[in-house]
C-alpha cells in the first residue's frame, strides 16, 4: 500500500540581511558623497546585526555588517588624510 506525502518546500528569505548588504555596498560605492555614507553605514551595521539572529542564509547578513564597517572605517579615514593634508 502506498501512502502519498505532502511535502511542502517553503522558500525563506532573510529581508533584512539583504537589506543590510545593499546599504553596505551602496555606502562603498559612495563614500566620497559627503554626509550620504554614514546613514547607510550605520543602517547596514544595525540591520546586520539584527538579520545574524534569523538563521535563513545568514551570508547576506554577514556581508552586509563587514560592508557597513568598511563604509565607516573608509569615511573616517578619508576625513582623517583631508585634515592632515590641510594640517601643516
């Protein structure tokens, strides 16, 4: 006797990981734009960390925090050799 099976493929998504790795990535492309990085560096930090708690292709999420600290870490150190350049 054969016994049919429902199987159900449900296909999760982590939305904020994704989130978090396009503001990351928008941030880089865009760190010389004054004043635009930091709001998207900082979202992508947080919306990162949020997005490490949901299991579901935690890579996005993963990428989106290191994209976010580079975003941060390059604007700081631009304004850093712009200020020593005008320093004498």
């Amino acid at each position: 006797m054969e016994t049919n099976q429902n199987v159900t493929v449900s296909n999760q998504s982590n939305g904020l990981g994704i989130t978090s790795m396009v503001l990351g990535i928008v941030g880089l492309v865009l760190v010389f734009v004054p004043g635009l990085p930091y709001p998207l560096g900082i979202l992508a930090i947080i919306f990162g960390l949020i997005a490490m708690k949901n299991p579901v292709k935690k890579g996005f999420a993963i990428t989106g925090l290191i994209t976010g600290i580079i975003t941060i870490i390059l604007k700081v150190l631009f304004w850093a050799a712009l200020a020593s350049i005008f320093t004498y």
